[in-house]
C-alpha cells in the first residue's frame, strides 16, 4: 500500500510540475503584458533630405578584398555636433574579437566620441541603452561601459526578464530552477563573445539561453537620429550593414520609444524632448519609426500590395518568417519579380555556423518552383551580410522597411527589442534611387563581386541540417 502511495504521488508531482511548466510557457510566451511603450508605432512624417549608408566588404576586378565602411564615420560625425542630448541604443558593444585578426575599434572610437564631446559640453545629457550580452549578464565589468560611466554617461542595461520569452521551453524551465540564483561575476567558463574576454559564470550561461535581447541600434541627437544595421562592435567591424539618417519631428517618436526602454529598465537623466520643437518638414518620403511587432505589420501590410510589374528587393541575414515567405510567393504568382540576397548563415565571429536558418528555408523557396523568385548569397568571407532591408519597387509609390530586425519570429512576434523606418515615395527620390542603385550593385557584381548564385552554397545542406532546421522550428529552440 505504501508503495502505491509514493507512486501516485511521484506521478502526482510530475504532473503538477507539467502543469506548472505550460502555464509558465503561456504566460510568458503569449499572455504576459509587454512594457509599456513596447511595440511602438510613431506617426507619419513628410521628410525631406533622407539619407542612405551601407558598409560593404568585396572583392575588387583585380581580386583585392575591399573594406568600404560609411555608417560609423557618419554616426561618429553626428555625435560631434551634437551640444544638447545623446541617445544610443546599441546591441553589441565591445571590442573583444578571435584575435586572429584585426577588425576596425568602432566601440573605441564610438567611447571615444562620445566622451570627447561631453568634455567639449559638460552639460551634454548621454543616455546609452545596451543589451546585457556585453557583460555576458553581470559575469564582469565590461571595460567600455565603464569608460562611459566614468566619463558622466547614464548607461542603462535594457532589463530583459520583462520581455516576453522566445525559447519558451528552456525558459520555462529556467525560470522555475535557476533564475532565482541571479548570475554572479568572476566566471571561469570560456566567453561566448571571444575567447580573450573575461571568464563567465555557469549561471550566466544559463541566462543565456533563453536567448533574449534588445537588438535595437540607433543613435539621436537634437539634430538628428540614425536607424541602422550596425552594431560598435569591433568584431562586427567588416559586416555589410545599412543605415538611414533622418531629421526633423520624427525625432521625437525615436525618443518616446526609448525613454520606454529606459523606463522600465533602470534609470536615467533623459533629455527633456517633449517641450522641443522640431520645424515641421513637407518633403517627399513619408516615413515611419516602427518597433517590435509593428514592424512585422509593416512588413505584411506592404507585401500584400505587390503585384505584376512591381519587383521585391530583400537583403537578409537570417529569413525565417513563413507569413513573409508565402507573402513573396503570392506576390510572384501575381506577377511581381522577387530578388532575395542572403547570408549564408557560414560563420559567425570565428565560429563556424551550419547555415541555418538560411539554407533550409533558400531550399523551401527554390522548391515552390516560383519563376519570379530568384535567389542570390552574398559571398562572404570573414564577415556576415548582416542587412535587414526589404525595398519595393511599385508603379505607383516605393517603399522601404530597415532596421535592426531579421525576418525570424524572435525579431518580429514582440520577443526581442527592435527599431526600424517605413518609407515611402515616389522612386524619383535620391533615397530610393540609392537604395535601388545598392541592390543593382550586389545582384550584378558591379565593379566588384559581392554575390554568388544560388547554386554555390547548395551543397552545404545536409540532412541533420535539414532536420535539425525543422526539429528547432517545431520546438521555437533556436538562436535566430
């Protein structure tokens, strides 16, 4: 009898511990509240002026690699002649690399501009939001937050555990037996980020993998906001990325969403932006500063109004989303052309990568047998084509959606942080004859090779990749 009894109560508790788990599955996958401000949508703005960067690594006609870097020397330039506020939101940020090789010092330099000008303007206002990844969540001090702390900046580390989570399996689980044991500093365990960077601790590691972030990166001065691709991140330094420079009132929305960040996340002297007055613009790009899920909307709100004599521009480091691809190939069968340029998914700062989820899903497409969909890699090297850009090219009206967020669920379903721009004008604008000329430039090789065709890296998908794609999309237990 007794026997029994411990039975039906093992049995009884591994039942309630299930249960347990799949509420906190639903819970924090779908029912817990964002923070608020979190998914923001600002307002239409009429801009003139907007401008396009990209960085660009190559090889040249005579076979030379060629490093064309534009983002950060602009973004550096803002920072110069900012006097009244600075506002950063930046992914990775930290120099620590493989060591193998030497990589540009963009978290120096981007330290360095900041602090010199806060010397220039003492009473410069510095708010820098990063994601926790660049202290691996608390395992050390990271020597460039404290460079800007020292020097008088609010750095504030965007607290995760309020966003929803994206690896809900793990994370449930995490939440019921770890996430009370915090982190802790002076781990022994090899960093993620580098192999010379600081040890990290078991615990931190465990964090890790719910495998949450605010991946946003942007820069706003009074004067103007940059939304880009980019990370300062040294090791991120030859990266193809794209970026976007906007003025005038559409400032103010940028900062509404990161004030929210800041709000929730920690502490700050945030720049009083409410009571300003940007001069009200009648250009011709109508444009909008999206985040989180209302990029996603963005996103399918256009593509359903593609069709024949239109042609889709994506460049993309990881495509996953299947709303997004059925949209493609619907808009194919309506007679529109698709030219897609991915990352490969090859490597990823001195790691090598098994190609998901880029080669499966490349894969899927090329077997929807779609004549009007044709495919491209950017043959990368050392680097990673880390753009995240979509460009339509309509009869009537282009349109134009970039910024930080892949086309993965974890960038589009309100897990992570992102920040993007919606334009749209007439394709006369310099902007979109810029972008037009960028895509043009890498599907036909000009002056350079960029890309490969599809054909190049098919051989890379095996059957485990294949089958591990699928077990991770049925599972949501990825890293894309």
């Amino acid at each position: 009898m007794k026997k029994l009894f411990r039975k039906k109560r093992f049995w009884l508790i591994v039942i309630l511990i299930f249960i347990v788990l799949v509420f906190m599955i639903a819970y924090h996958t779908s029912w817990k509240k964002l923070p608020e401000g979190i998914s923001y949508e600002g307002d239409v703005h009429e801009l003139s002026g907007v401008e396009f960067f990209r960085d660009l690594t190559y090889e040249d006609e005579e076979g030379n690699t060629v490093h064309d870097a534009e983002i950060f020397d602009e973004i550096n330039a803002m920072i110069d002649e900012a006097e009244d506020f600075i506002v950063a939101d930046m992914f990775l940020f930290n120099g620590y690399t493989d060591g193998k090789r030497d990589f540009p010092p963009l978290s120096e330099n981007l330290v360095d501009a900041i602090l010199a000008q806060k010397e220039k303007h003492p009473d410069l206002k510095v708010v820098f939001i990063t994601d926790p990844i660049n202290t691996v969540y608390g395992s050390y001090e990271s020597e460039s937050i404290k460079r800007l702390r020292d020097g008088g900046v609010d750095v504030v580390l965007t607290d995760l555990n309020e966003l929803r989570d994206s690896n809900p399996l793990y994370s449930s689980v995490w939440r019921l037996t770890a996430s009370w044991m915090g982190t802790g500093d002076g781990g022994w365990i090899s960093n993620p980020l580098a192999k010379d960077a600081p040890g990290v601790t078991l615990r931190s590691y465990l964090k890790l993998m719910n495998i949450k972030a605010n991946h946003r990166k942007l820069v706003v001065t009074e004067d103007a906001a940059i939304v880009s691709t980019a990370n300062p991140h040294d090791a991120s330094g030859y990266h193809e990325n794209v970026a976007f420079k906007m003025t005038g009132p559409i400032i103010r929305d940028i900062l509404e969403a990161e004030e929210a960040v800041v709000r929730y996340s920690g502490d700050a002297d945030f720049p009083d932006y409410k009571n300003r007055k940007w001069e009200k613009q009648d250009g011709p790009v109508k444009t909008k500063f999206v985040t989180e899920g209302k990029t996603y909307q963005a996103i399918l709100e256009e593509l359903k109004d593609v069709g024949k004599g239109d042609t889709i521009w994506l460049g993309m480091y990881y495509l996953a989303d299947r709303k997004i691809i059925d949209l493609i190939d619907k808009a194919a069968d309506r007679g529109a052309e698709a030219n897609i340029i991915m990352d490969p998914n090859k490597q990823s700062f001195g790691h090598e990568k098994t190609g998901i989820p880029n080669l499966p899903v490349a894969a899927e497409m090329q077997r929807l047998g779609n004549k009007n969909i044709h495919l491209r890699w950017y043959d990368v090297n050392i680097e990673q084509f880390h753009t995240k850009m979509l460009y339509l090219d309509k009869e009537e009206e282009d349109v134009i959606i970039a910024g930080s967020a892949n086309y993965t669920r974890r960038n589009l379903a309100d897990l992570n942080l992102e920040a993007n721009v919606v334009m749209k004008g007439s394709g006369e604008e310099p902007v979109f004859q810029e972008v037009d000329g960028y895509f043009t430039k890498l599907w036909n090789n000009e002056d350079g090779h960029f890309t490969a065709d599809y054909e190049e890296y098919t051989d890379k998908l095996t059957f485990i990749r294949y089958a591990t794609y699928y077990l991770q999309k049925w599972t949501w237990f990825t890293t894309y």
